[in-house]
C-alpha cells in the first residue's frame, strides 16, 4: 500500500507529459490526483492551495524576477558586440581564435544576463557570421555557441542556482553563487580545449595579435556591463545587500546602463523590456507554485525515503550513489528544463546524498552542472533548438560537431563529482 502514492504520482506524472501537457499542469494533476487516495476532494484542494500559497511567501523569491528583468535591460546586441571585441583583442589569435572568442564572450554575457538563451542568441547571432566569414562550419559554429552559454547557468548571477537554494530548504544563495565560479570556468575551459583540437585538425585561421592599446581600449568599452558581476557579488560577499537586494541593484544598475549610457534600450521600449520580463517571470513561477506543492506531497507519501532506501540497496558508496543520480539526472535533462527538474528531483535525491557526507552546496552545483548538459541535447534541449536557428542550420548538422563538447562538459561534470573543493574551496575562503 505504501508504494501505491508512489506509482500513481510517478505514472501520472509520466502519462501527462507523454501525451503532450504543459510540465506545470502534469505536476499539478498528477499531485492533486495522488491527494485523492488520502483526502476528500475539499481538503485536498484546500490543502494544494494552502501548501502552495505559504511555498512562495517567500522573500528569496523575490530575486528570481528581479535578476529576469536585469536579464532582459542587459540582453542587446550592443553589450554582446562589446564583450565579443574584447574577447577577440585578448584571444582572437591563438588556434581557432574565433571559436574561443565565441566560448569567452558566451561565458560573459551569459554571467551578466544570467541566462543561458540569451547568450547563444546575442553571441550566437553576432559571431555566427564572423565564424562563417572565417570559414568555420555553420554546425560548429552552433555547437560551440549553445554549450558556451550553459556556463552562465553557473557563474552567477544564476536563477538556478536560487531555484536549487528555494527546493533544498533555504541553502545559502551566496555561498551557491561562490561555488559556481570555479565549475563554470572549468567548463568553458574544457569546451575551449575542445575548440583547438577541432580547430587544429581543420586548420581554421587565428585573428591578428593586437597590442596593449586595443585591448584596453576594448577593455574600458565592455568595463561597465563587466561591472555588474562585481557588484553584485562584491555586495553580497561583503554584506552589503541580501541575494534579492543584489537582484534589485542589477535591475537598476542594468537599467541605467541599457537605457542611459549604451542607449541600446530605447526610453520608447522599455514597456516591451518590462512585458517580457513578466512573460517570462510567469512562466518561470508557475512552475516554481506547482513544484512546491507536489515536493510536499513527495515528503506526505515518503518518497525521498522509498527513493533512498532502493539508491542505499544498490550500494552505500557516496561515488556510486552520485554516478547512478548523475546517470538519472543526464537522462531526466533531455526531456525536462531546468526549474522543474531542480524542484522535482532536489528534495528527492538531497536527502539521499547528505548522509553520505556529500556537502549540499557541492551537490546543488552538480545538478545544475548536470542539467546544463540536457539543454543541450536532443529531443527537447531548448538551447539546442535557439543554436541551431541562430546558426541557420538544421540541427541534425550540429550533432556530430556536438558530441566532443558534450563529452567535454560530461568530463567536467565527472570532475565536479569527484572534487568537492571545485565548489567549495571558494565558498569556505570567504567564510560563507
């Protein structure tokens, strides 16, 4: 009888989204569903509504939608244009140079805007010709564009990185942010390393080597939007601001950038800014409200327990138990974005990894880490789909040029698991 909730949340989750409803509506049914085998249909809708309404009465929430619509002011071709000058001053001659300017300037905008869509559409759309120009392929032109911008999921400013602190039970979103720096440069640094073998083989050209003048010309260009990952995590390690209070001085600080000194927003379209922000912001809570409810119902019918108890038969060696969740979570990413999947399966596989001595910081970096990687690939990888567009081609082309970079991001992921001092050894300096 226990594993009857279990089955009947698990299959009617699964059946929803086989049959092509919204992952927010399949969690709703397949909870409230569930519900019914314990309650009357009054209580349980009472009780859905209570669980969700106290979920997100929550002020960490709030950061979620601030740092959107900073993500929205900082989203123009202009800031991507500058960040992709100065990448090429600095970087443009080495082997595949265009390549690498592509993995820095994505790993930039991508740490500015927070989002990782963003990122392969304003640097994909501005390097993609000049990578063609140069004769590189149009197909690995994408696949280095859209696995270059999974990093700004975790350098911060990063909502999921917030989400992984919201489904884990409040976790610090500072010392989240800190981790993130180290496993996102090593993975632009494993992508980067990639794009000089390819580009070796393929004898690709290298862009002029430029002096000292031009690099900080373009330097001072790009310095204002670089200025934002300072002050937010400046503030927050300082103790100046709150992560939510960070999110608020990004909007304004992003704001005043965008409109006043780039002038890249006109003054005429920041209700546009504004309204696809609140698009987005709805989306992106929608899930957030069903989730809570269904990691509720989750902890009422002991599945984290059940989940643990079958993960504990298999083996009690913290590297085996994370390969198999690791395993899981790879094949979880390539059907489910990142905010549902970090709600659904944080509260399901957390208490499973902690008793291990597997520290919850380290843990929330992997799943991000790991769920960056289903963005990516197919059937239903979101960045996937905006790379290969941005490229103009189709994204059966992308794949074979893909699966280095993946296996490349895999590596990294591999190392996360093994190394916890890659995400905590810079949270535990800064005493957070």
């Amino acid at each position: 009888m226990e594993l009857l909730p279990v089955i009947l949340l698990v299959g009617a989750f699964a059946a929803m989204l086989a049959i092509g409803v919204p992952v927010a509506f399949s969690i709703i049914g397949s909870t409230t569903l569930t519900l019914f085998l314990f309650l009357p249909v009054e209580p349980t809708l009472a009780t859905m509504a209570q669980r969700t309404a106290t979920g997100m009465d929550s002020f960490v929430l709030l950061a979620i939608p601030l740092f959107i619509l900073a993500g929205q002011f900082m989203n123009t071709p202009g800031i991507a244009g500058r960040l992709i000058t100065f990448a090429k001053n600095c970087i443009g001659f080495l082997p595949g140079g265009l390549a690498f300017v592509n993995i820095a300037a994505a790993m930039l905008f991508g740490a500015i805007s927070g989002s990782a869509g963003a990122a392969a559409s304003a640097v994909g759309g501005a390097m993609t010709s000049q990578m063609a120009k140069a004769g590189y392929e149009r197909s690995f032109c994408a696949a280095t564009n859209l696995t270059a911008s999974t990093t700004g999921l975790l350098i911060p400013p990063s909502n999921g990185l917030i989400v992984y602190s919201l489904a884990a039970g409040g976790l610090s979103i500072g010392s989240l942010f800190l981790a993130g720096y180290l496993p996102g440069i090593l993975v632009g640094g494993s992508l980067m390393l990639v794009a000089y073998i390819y580009a070796r083989r393929r004898n690709y050209p290298t862009e002029p080597r430029v002096g000292i003048g031009p690099i900080l010309k373009s330097f001072f260009a790009a310095s204002p939007s670089l200025l934002l990952l300072f002050i937010i995590m400046g503030g927050i390690i300082g103790g100046w601001f709150t992560p939510t209070e960070a999110a608020g001085v990004a909007v304004l600080y992003s704001a005043l950038l965008s409109v006043v000194l780039y002038r890249d927003v006109p003054l005429k379209e920041v209700p546009e800014v504004l309204a696809k922000s609140v698009r987005t912001t709805s989306m992106v809570m929608i899930l957030i409200a069903a989730s809570i409810g269904m990691s509720w119902v989750m902890a009422y019918i002991h599945l984290p327990q059940t989940v643990s108890a079958a993960l504990l038969a298999l083996s009690d060696k913290p590297i085996v138990i994370l390969l198999i969740i690791n395993l899981v979570l790879l094949s979880v990413g390539t059907f489910m974005d990142m905010t549902p999947a970090l709600l659904i399966f944080t509260p399901i596989f957390l208490p499973v990894v902690v008793p291990l001595g597997i520290d919850p910081i380290q843990f929330g970096i992997i799943m991000v880490l790991n769920l960056s990687i289903g963005l990516c690939t197919p059937p239903v990888g979101s960045l996937l789909f905006i790379g290969s567009s941005v490229a103009g081609v189709g994204m059966t082309q992308v794949v074979r040029p893909l699966l280095p970079l993946l296996f490349a991001m895999v590596l990294a992921l591999v190392l996360v698991s093994v190394f916890p001092a890659l995400s905590l050894w810079l949270p535990s300096l800064f005493g957070m």
